[in-house]
C-alpha cells in the first residue's frame, strides 16, 4: 500500500505548484529563494484560504506589535 504523505504524485504536485506560483516573479534572486520555497510550502500544506488569512492576521498580531 502506497502512504499518501510521501508518495512520488505529491511530490510532483508540489513541485508542479511550486513553479507555476513562482513563474509570476520572472525570476528571484538565489539568496532568496529559500524564502520563496517556504512560502509555497506553507501555502501548499495550508490550501483553504480561510486558514491561510487567519494564520497570518495571528502571525502579524504576534510578530508585528
């Protein structure tokens, strides 16, 4: 039986996400691209929108005061 979290399909789908939401910036600078690849993650492990606004009022609550 194939696990689901580590299966070759997830994997592709992610990457497949991945540079589709990065093609919008025409390139970023390789210094930054560990941030970039964070965010895709976050946003790929986090799909609903409701959460992701919600996770980042709390963020911005809790880092920005």
């Amino acid at each position: 039986m194939v696990d689901q979290k580590n299966h070759i399909n997830g994997i592709e789908n992610f990457w497949n996400q991945t540079k589709r939401h990065m093609r919008r910036f025409n390139g970023i600078p390789a210094t930054h691209f560990y941030l970039y690849l964070k965010e895709c993650e976050w946003r790929f492990n986090t799909p609903q929108p409701k959460l992701q606004q919600t996770q980042l009022i709390q963020w911005a609550k809790t880092h920005l005061r």
